[in-house]
C-alpha cells in the first residue's frame, strides 16, 4: 500500500514541474492540429475518390 502512495506522491510532485502552455499556446497548437486532420482528410478522400475511378475503369 505504502507503494502506491509513493508513486502517487511522486506524480503529483512531477506534475507540479510540467510547464504548461498558456491558453493562447493551447488555441494555437489546436488549431495547427485541426487544420493537419482536415487537410489530411481531404487528401485521402481525393485518393479514396481517385482509386475508385481508376478500379471502375479496369473493372468494366
């Protein structure tokens, strides 16, 4: 038991250490985040779009 309340102890004083960012840092790096997704998003659903035509021309 003594265990666990040692590691516990030794997050919460790890946790007191971390460098959060600010909030501003948080809306920027969430945003490059997003933006990352949905251009990821858009690519692989012009290939998904692409691969299907090019398998419907050699199918037919």
């Amino acid at each position: 038991m003594q265990a666990i309340i040692d590691y516990l102890q030794g997050s919460v004083e790890e946790l007191r250490l971390v460098r959060w960012p600010t909030q501003q840092q948080a809306i920027r790096l969430s945003v490059i985040v997003l933006v990352f997704i949905v251009a990821n998003a858009a690519a692989f659903g012009l290939l998904d779009v692409l691969f299907n035509q090019i398998l419907r021309l050699t199918i037919r």
